[in-house]
C-alpha cells in the first residue's frame, strides 16, 4: 500500500509540473515598405519573430501577378493584386497584399521607339502610313502607300495630301498619274520624272512635316509621364520648359499619345488645346510589308 500512494504521488506531481509549463506564445508578424510596386520592381516583405531559429516559407496566390522566393522578395509581373502568404513552422502564417501596376515609361525609351520607328520607315522598300488632322471643326486625311524595287526605283505609289489643294499621286505600270484639285495628267515614269515625283512625293517628304519632333532635343527634355493604359503611353509637354522650334508654346496644353503593336510604334497621336479647342494629329504606321494599292476607277482617263 505505501509503495503505492508513492507512485501516485510522484505521478500527480509530475502532471502538476507539466501543466505548469505552459507553451510559449512567439509573436509573428511582416512588415513591408510599401504595397504598391510596378511591373518589373520589387518589394521586400519581412517577417519578424522571436522564435529562435525560424523557418519561413513564401508563397504568391498569382505568380502571374508577383513571384516571391524564400527570402521575401516580391516581383512585379503584371497588373493586379496578389496575396503573399509566409508560414511559420510550428506558429502560423500571416499575409499581405499587394498591388502591381503598370511601370511607368521613361522619356529615354519613347525617343528610342519614335526613332526606331521613323528609320524603320525611312529605310523601308514597302510601306503604308496614314496621317488624320482635326483642327477641332474639319477632319483632314492624307495617307501614302508605296513598293520600290531592290534597286530604290519605284514599283507602284500613292500619295494622298490635303493642305491648301488636294494632290493625289499614283505610280503603276511604268506611269506616274496626278490629279491636282481637279486637273489630271499621266506621263511615262522615265528617270527624271521618277526623280521628281521622289523628291516630292516620297514617303520621306511626306513624314517630314509629322516627324519634326522625333529628333528634336528640348521635346524630350520637356516631357512628363503621365500614364499607361493597355498599349498606349502617355505624356505631356510642359510649356513651361519647353523652349523649342517645333511646337507652338502658345498653346495651354500638348498631350503625346503613343500607341504600340508588337512593341513597335503603330500610332502617334498629339493633342494641343488651346482655350477650349483641341487640336488632333494622328499619325498611323500600317505596315512595312508589300502593299496593296487600290487605284481609282478612273485612272486611264488621266492621259485624256
């Protein structure tokens, strides 16, 4: 009987000092510096614990949105919210959120698009560009389509120009033919005239006048990201700073609106307002492939 109650009393004693030993709470939490990154930037999430030796693992809800490794380092990788997640063995886990939007587009880079797009189609044997203004009451469209031969003679043309007349000029078959408000003439594409419809009527003399502003130093220094939306980036132009030759300062505000396709220059658009009229100009680069030319229905009576 004794040896019994002294079993049953080491044994009470023993659970009364295990019950006493109450397990240790750690604290777990994670800290970031900011929850909005951009496309490409990353953010640190820290987790802090007092839990000797701690073991964490990362995880994203969307690594299309935002991977993260093991050390807590988020990537942006495209627009959206993800959910970043960190276990703690044997304690828990905790989240935070966080939002990738679009990176901003630096000046150096749209110089670099508008000047790989512009030698692209100057360099180009094959092209399409179309050109639409709005003075804010009257839409006016030119456009050019145009094939040269390995050689740089030309296999086909036309050009389409409306400032102060209208001036339609085709190439085909060995002839050029025009039509100048109203007044049509064809002559035979011999060399001089082929330079001189060049020197006229080219795609380079037709981007001329629209492309000023692509190698002009003081419009990269004046602009301002403003935003992306889809493919298109926007910036503005402070008037302020701006102190050069091609746009009038005159105006209250210029906005520039570049539009990608296959992270190539597609469309250039400019806005300048100036009281409460905006003025538009768009330029739109179709295509450097062989083109296809629709011709008048008429155009053999321009010899008659």
């Amino acid at each position: 009987m004794k040896k019994i109650f002294t079993f049953l009393m080491v044994f009470v004693l023993a659970f009364l000092l295990v019950a006493c030993d109450d397990p240790v709470e750690y604290s777990f939490e994670l800290e970031v510096e900011t929850d909005i990154i951009q496309v490409g930037s990353t953010v640190i999430v820290y987790a802090d614990t007092n839990k000797p030796s701690p073991v964490f693992e990362y995880t994203s809800s969307d690594e299309a949105v935002a991977t993260v490794n093991q050390v807590g380092m988020v990537t942006g990788v495209s627009v959206g919210v993800v959910t970043i997640t960190v276990k703690l063995e044997g304690v828990g886990e905790e989240s935070v959120e966080i939002t990738v939007t679009e990176k901003d587009y630096t000046v150096t880079e749209l110089r670099a698009a508008l000047t790989a797009v512009l030698d692209k189609y100057l360099s180009s044997k094959n092209g399409s560009i179309k050109v639409t203004v709005n003075d804010g009451t009257e839409e006016m469209v030119s456009e050019t389509i145009f094939n040269y031969a390995a050689d740089g003679s030309i296999e086909s043309l036309m050009y389409k120009v409306v400032i102060d007349e209208e001036t339609h000029v085709y190439v085909k078959d060995g002839f050029s033919y025009m039509l100048t408000n109203g007044a049509k003439s064809k002559r035979e594409l011999t060399a001089q005239e082929e330079t001189t419809i060049k020197n006229s009527y080219s795609h380079s003399v037709f981007l001329d006048s629209v492309t000023k502003f692509y190698t002009e130093e003081k419009f990269y220094d004046s602009l301002n990201f403003v935003g992306k939306e889809d493919n298109t980036v926007t910036f503005e132009l402070d008037l302020n700073e701006y102190d050069g030759t091609v746009f009038n300062t005159d105006n209250d505000k210029i906005v520039i609106k570049t539009t990608f396709t296959n992270d190539l220059v597609s469309k250039v658009e400019i806005n300048t307002t100036e009281g409460t009229t905006t003025k538009t100009m768009v330029v739109e680069y179709r295509g450097t492939s062989v083109q296809t030319i629709t011709y008048p229905t008429d155009l053999e009576s321009y010899g008659n």
